[in-house]
C-alpha cells in the first residue's frame, strides 16, 4: 500500500510539473514566437523517416509579423474556423455538445452501413467526425499534443486552451496560430500557404484566395490534392460572404 501512495504522489507531481512547463512556455510567447510546434516535429519526424506521402514540395515554414499576414485572410479564418473568436474566453461548450451529438449519430449510421457492407463483402468507410474546436483549441493542441482522440488529451486541450486565452491576447493568439498552422503536407503558416498555392504575401490575397486557404484548414492534405474540388469553391463563396462580419482582435 505504500508503494501504491508513493507511486501516486510520483504520479501527481509529475502532472504538476507538466501544467507548470506548460504555464511557463506559454507565458513566454507573449513575447518570444514557438520556434515549432508539437504537430510540426511529428510532421517533419513522419517526412524524415517515411517521406513524402503526396510528392510535395520541400518544407515550408515563414513567421510573419501579424501585420504581415493581413486582414483577409485573418477575416477568412475566423469567419470559417471560429465566427466568435473575439467573445469566448477560449472554449466554446455549447459547440462542443453539438459536435459530440453530430459525431454520435455519425458513428451509428456507420457502424449500421458497416453492417450491411459486412453482409455484402465489402467494406464501409468510416464515419467523418467533426469537432467544436474553437481557434484557441487548436492551436493548444497543435503546440503540445499529439492527435490522438481521447478523453485525457481533450482535457488537456481544453486546460491549454483556457491558460493560452488568460497569458496572451487574441491578437497574440491569432498570430501564433496563423503562423504554425498546417496549410498541406510541409506547408506551415499563413506566409508559406500564400507562396505555395497562390505565388504571393499572406498580405496580398484576395478574398477568394484567402477564403480558399481557409476551406482546407480542417483537412489540408485532403484538400492539397484536389485543389479544384466543386467543394472547395462553393465553400469559399460561403466563407467571403461571412467574411464583412468577421471581427478581428
């Protein structure tokens, strides 16, 4: 039993300390830019050790300042990613309840599809989640998690979250997002998917080409090989309409 509680104790502290770095590094952007972020070094690890899955081009990373970036593309993110960016205090539960519901009744109609699939010999594709991750909320995860989806690292998430909104500003934290943000396969930052797809500054893109970056940023390397998709276009036309309303911090 006591090595049960001495186990624990060793347990907790080391929990502690984690929310302590994590304090503390964050603390440090207000000033001082993440020169990588979590998904990056897997990205790149990933790369290194099985190349390229889409024969893209070489690694892309450009920090900007967040003058540089400029207000369109800032207006079609928020108004894609996260309309009310500016009000939440970093997490927005009322979104997440309904993401959980919608993932719910996905998860049922596939696992009834899979069974009829199974009777015909054939295989069903997997349901396709959603999340109600604001702006904030990715980038937590981003900077320090991995991707996997359990309920430990969504708490983590959310706790990373609500320490990035009481250390930085909105400006900051948009800054730091649009920044490190994965734009396809090596691609990282606003500057970088500019050049990449469009040959121009973040701060030169029109409406619709800003709005275009914004539709992949849920799914950048799906979106990387269909560049032309019907999706994409209706999207963005959706996103530059939203965009006049978007707030900016």
């Amino acid at each position: 039993m006591r090595a049960f509680f001495t186990w624990l104790l060793c347990l907790l502290l080391a929990a502690i300390a984690l929310q302590l770095f994590f304090v503390i590094r964050i603390a440090t952007m207000a000033w001082i830019d993440p020169g990588s972020t979590a998904f990056q070094r897997s990205e790149a690890w990933h790369i290194a050790t099985e190349g390229r899955r889409n024969g893209a081009a070489p690694w892309r990373h450009h920090l900007v300042l967040y003058e540089q970036i400029g207000n369109t593309l800032k207006r079609a993110v928020i108004a894609s990613e996260d309309a009310e960016f500016i009000y939440h205090e970093g997490v927005e539960w009322e979104a997440i309840e309904k993401a959980r519901e919608r993932n719910a009744k996905a998860e049922e109609i596939a696992a009834r599809r899979a069974a009829g699939a199974a009777r015909r010999g054939k295989t069903a594709r997997p349901p396709r989640l959603r999340g109600g991750s604001t702006i904030t909320q990715q980038l937590a995860k981003n900077l320090f998690l991995s991707g996997e989806r359990t309920m430990l690292r969504k708490g983590q998430e959310l706790m990373i979250a609500m320490t990035l909104e009481l250390l930085l500003d909105k400006r900051r934290i948009l800054e730091i997002y649009l920044n490190s943000v994965e734009w396809g396969e090596g691609v990282f930052g606003a500057e970088a998917a500019a050049q990449r797809y469009f040959g121009k500054p973040a701060a030169r893109l029109t409406a619709n080409e800003a709005a275009r970056l914004a539709v992949m940023l849920p799914s950048p390397k799906f979106f990387e090989r269909k560049p032309d998709s019907p999706y994409i276009a209706g999207r963005a036309a959706t996103i530059v309409a939203r965009m006049p309303s978007a707030e900016l911090p």
